[in-house]
C-alpha cells in the first residue's frame, strides 16, 4: 500500500479542522436561537396587562422589546399587545420627546406599522421637525441624537450632512461619546470636566459609543476623528471579558456588552474573542431572562455571580445575541410566546 503524500494528509487535517470550527459555530447559533426564544418566553410573562414591558422606561423600554420581539421573529401576541401600548401612549401626547419617539419610530418600522400615521400622529415629521441649523435635533442628548438618526433611516428619511457633522464632531478624544453633551475644550480625553469634576457625571459610554456607531454607519460609515474601536478596547472588563458603561464602572452587563456587539457587527467588523461568551455568561437558564450585571458574593470577597434577571437586560441581550444592529427592517413575526415566569 503506497504512503499518502503529506501535503493531501495535511489537506485533509485542515478540512477536518474546517469541519470542526463550522460545526461549532453552527451549534452555537442554534444554541443562541434557543436561547433568543427563551428570553422572549421570559419577557412575555414580564408583559403587563396594559401590553406594556417595562425596564429602564415604560415606553422606552417597551419599544425595545417590539425590537427584540421582532428580531427574534417569535411572540405575535405580545407584539400586537405592545404596539397597542405604545399606540395608546401616542395618544395621550406621552411619546414627546426626541428620544421616545426615535425608539418608538424604529420599533413600529420594524413591526410592519406606518409612523407616520401612528396614534393621531407623524411621529417621522415630528423628529424631522427638531433638527436645528447646526444640525442637531434640538437640545436632545448625545445619545438621543443618535437614537433620532437611526430612527430616521428606519423610515427612509434623509438627514442634513450637517446632522452627521455635527454628531461626529462630538466625539471624546479617547474615541467615545458621552451621554449628554458634545466634547468641549474644558474637558480631559473621557469628556470629563476639568474645571468642575465633581459635578460632571459623564464620561465616554459604551451605550452612547455604540448607537453613535450604528447611527454614522447607516448614514456615512465615518470618518472618525478618534478610532471608536480603541476606545471599546480600551473600556473593556478585563474580568469577566464584556463590557460595563463608562469608565470606574466596567464590570460587565448585558446591556452595554449587547450594545458594543451591535457596534462590530454594524461597522462590518468581527466581534471580539470572548465578547459573545460574555454576554452568554449572565443568562439564568432557569427561566431565560438575563441578569444586568454581576455582583460581589458577600460570602466569597474574591467571588462575583449576575444578579437577579430582569426585563430590560433581557431586552437590550437579545439584539446582541443575534448580532443584529439598528436599525431593523420589516421582519415577519409569527407563533405565541408561552410566557416563562419566574427565575430560580
């Protein structure tokens, strides 16, 4: 029996590598999609009886979820009932501020609903309608800002150049953005005060970074003045390997390590090693929700363990675990969540 050349036995070690390295990434996807359904089970015994899911905010939070509920394509009921929440609270006038109705405006784009013509209102000509001569929307935040560009591709809708000038310009020197404000000259590389540091309670975020991310990357993908990728780098919990939101507090959370997910994969880059692990890591398998971050164990000064799960970081983990960025396009929703109380 003649000797097999080297090279094909290497050929073949190489494909069986191959093999082996596709066959894990499919497994981890199909265990994520389990993952993603339980999360939504989760949030649909969260869901009030007034259809709404509320987190960090009751209409903020409950356009998430539509988000969430939508990239997961599962959970038609709860959809139906949120919509029907946030359509009530247009209504009302309560989505009347630049950053509800940039949430709201994405969610209902995503959810196959008109917002131009949503609850007695044209939520789209509403945000239009705040842009400044500067080219911000209004006196909104940072972070509102890039919520209202987002939510304006959702729609279709060009924005001014100005508009993205103006976003880029307010950039942190160490390559982030900060909640509020854009960076001003009396303030050090993290956008903190340096005439008045105890009363400055933002710095460069991880939350803000990313949706200024997604934002410029629907609209003009850059440049940047300062590399936002260096910044994620350089925030990153050296621990539990994700990411927390601003400098002094960088243990990890669903949120924030979900949000800088979003940022790679919109920028076309590959998340880095250890991210999605991360974010998997506070998951409580008992009833699917996530937890927000972790905590120290009392018993155990060198120990940490997530806190309890709760809905908002559930609904921010679940765009991140499907590596999906803003802004989301029309997606078909079908099936019932069974709502999954409860968490161990």
């Amino acid at each position: 029996m003649g000797r097999t050349p080297r090279r094909v036995i290497t050929s073949l070690l190489t494909l069986g590598v191959i093999a082996s390295s596709i066959g894990v990434a499919d497994a981890a996807r199909r265990s994520d999609a389990d993952r993603v359904r339980s999360a939504i089970a989760y949030l649909a015994a969260q869901q009030q009886p007034n259809g709404s899911i509320p987190a960090f905010s009751p209409i903020g939070s409950t356009a998430d979820a539509v988000l969430a509920i939508v990239a997961a394509g599962t959970g038609k009921p709860q959809l139906h009932a949120a919509l029907g929440y946030l359509r009530r609270q247009t209504v009302k006038g309560n989505v009347n501020s630049i950053g509800l109705e940039a949430k709201v405006v994405a969610a209902l784009v995503a959810a196959g609903r008109d917002p131009r013509a949503f609850g007695d209102a044209n939520l789209v000509k509403a945000l239009r309608s705040t842009i400044d001569t500067d080219g911000r929307f209004g006196d909104a935040a940072v972070f509102d800002d890039a919520l209202a560009m987002i939510a304006l591709a959702a729609a279709d809708v060009e924005v001014p150049p100005r508009a993205i000038t103006w976003l880029l310009d307010a950039q942190c020197q160490d390559g982030g953005w900060q909640y509020d404000a854009p960076a001003s000259l009396d303030e050090d590389e993290h956008c903190l005060s340096t005439t008045d540091p105890a009363n400055d309670f933002f710095g460069s975020d991880t939350n803000t970074t990313s949706y200024v991310i997604q934002a410029v990357a629907t609209w003009a993908g850059g440049p940047y003045a300062h590399d936002p990728f260096a910044f994620f780098h350089d925030i990153r919990d050296p621990a539990h390997h994700g990411y927390g939101y601003t400098w002094g507090f960088q243990t990890t959370d669903a949120n924030s390590t979900a949000l800088v997910i979003q940022a790679y994969v919109a920028a076309g880059l590959p998340v880095p090693g250890g991210v999605m692990q991360a974010l998997r890591a506070l998951r409580d398998p008992s009833c699917g929700g996530w937890s927000f971050t972790w905590v120290d164990d009392p018993n155990d000064p060198s120990a940490s363990h997530p806190d309890d799960p709760n809905p908002g970081a559930t609904i921010g983990a679940v765009l991140g675990l499907l590596q999906q960025p803003l802004p989301i396009g029309r997606l078909p929703v079908h099936g019932h969540a069974t709502p999954r109380p409860g968490c161990g």
